[in-house]
C-alpha cells in the first residue's frame, strides 16, 4: 500500500506531531510504503528512511538518513559521566596515540521537542488538571464492531432514508358556475327575461338556487335605444 502525505504535522503541538509521528513509523512497521512532503526537516528526520532533498525542480542529494547526516570527519565517543581527571587522561592517551587534539569534552544535550514530552508524561501520570483537550479516549462503538455491523449500519441508513413520506390528501373542489351578470345585461338590454339561471354550486357553503332579478315595471328605453343606435330624435 502507498500513502502520500504533504505537511501531515503542519499547525499541530508538540504532542499532536509525536502522535502523528508515531503512527507514521507504526504504518512503516507494518509494511506500508509513505512519501512524506515536509519542510519541518526534524520530522523528516525521525520517521523516513530515505531521503531526497528537491533545489530548484532537481533532485541535490538523496540516500538514507545516516548516509546524509553522517559526519565523516568527526568520532563521537559516548560514555556515561567522567570526572576531570579522566577526561584529562584519555586527551594525554588521544595525543599520544592519534596525535591529534580533543576538540570539545561535553555533556550530551537532549532535543527540546524530547523534554518537553518528558515534562507532558510526568504531569499526566501525576493526574495534574488541563483544560487542554485530551486524547485516548474509548473508541466509539460503531468503529470496535466488526467490518459486516458497519455493512449493516449503512444499508440501514440507506433504507431509511428510501422510505416514501405519506402525502397528504387534497380536498376535492367543485368548480363555481359564472356569476349570472351576462344575463341581467342581456336582459336589461333587449327588455326580455333571460332563461333561468341553473343552481350555483359554491366551493365552501351549501348549494342554493340563484334566480335572475324580474325587470323593473318601468324602464326607461330612450337611453338603451340611444346607445343601439335604435333613433330617437337626436
């Protein structure tokens, strides 16, 4: 399997990026092949095997981490801690033997990012109070399941959400006969009783018969022949 990665550790704190950097080295241990982007060279340093470093679109070195790193022209003696007197012996035997001189005698120094992961697991195993989030906490009950319950969740979900919704059921309307205006008009004009208005059905109240108005008993047809051009003097 491959995993690609650019900046993995990019905004995190110190613990976040020594998580991360652990799981890293766990995926390696497991046989997982990374390629880790990253200008946080410390990081680069404690996880990756191999190294490339890229200048300008090429590539300007690569090899493993101890074949870059490596100091050749240097020997680092480690020993546990040494009065002055011995330290001052084995200069007198180096000068004598390899006839060259101790650069430097000093006391080793850790890496911050280590003490300050020293200092954070004292604190914690003295149960000292954060209001820092924490980590490590029970995994959720979905994710310790077997592969097939997590199967199971999501054709579930699916099937829920196919599920079609009741539709509610729409009134039925009766449609409103036209207003019976036509007819008084046409009857106003030609002074003769239009037919009977059928029965008007309303869509909120109960159906009633609706008669036509009877014609006034003395209309004035001047004005009605006037306006059909029916003459009367002008």
């Amino acid at each position: 399997d491959l995993l690609i990665l650019d900046e993995p550790t990019s905004g995190l704190d110190p613990l976040g990026s020594r998580q991360v950097k652990d799981l890293l080295l766990d995926l390696g241990r497991r046989g997982k092949t990374i390629l880790l982007s990253s200008h946080q060279l410390d990081d680069v340093q404690d996880v990756c095997d191999r190294m490339v470093i890229l200048y300008g679109g090429k590539i300007r070195s690569e090899g493993t981490v101890d074949e870059l790193l490596e100091d050749s022209g240097r020997t680092v003696i480690t020993t546990p801690r040494l009065d002055a007197a011995t330290v001052t012996t084995i200069e007198r035997i180096i000068r004598e033997t390899a006839h060259v001189e101790v650069e430097r005698v000093a006391a080793p120094r850790q890496r911050l990012e280590d003490l300050f992961l020293q200092i954070v697991e004292r604190a914690r195993n003295d149960r000292a109070s954060t209001s820092g989030a924490g980590a490590g906490g029970p995994t959720a009950a979905f994710l310790r399941g077997e592969e097939n319950a997590g199967i199971g969740l999501i054709a579930e979900l699916e099937t829920m959400a196919q599920v079609a919704k009741p539709v509610a059921p729409v009134a039925a309307t009766t449609p409103v006969a036209p207003a019976a205006d036509a007819a008084v008009l046409t009857e106003l004009v030609t002074g003769k009783p239009s037919a009977p208005v059928g029965k008007v059905e309303s869509a909120t109240s109960p159906s009633k018969t609706t008669k036509a108005p009877a014609p006034p008993q003395d209309v004035d047809r001047s004005v009605i022949d006037d306006l059909l051009g029916g003459g009367g003097n002008p």
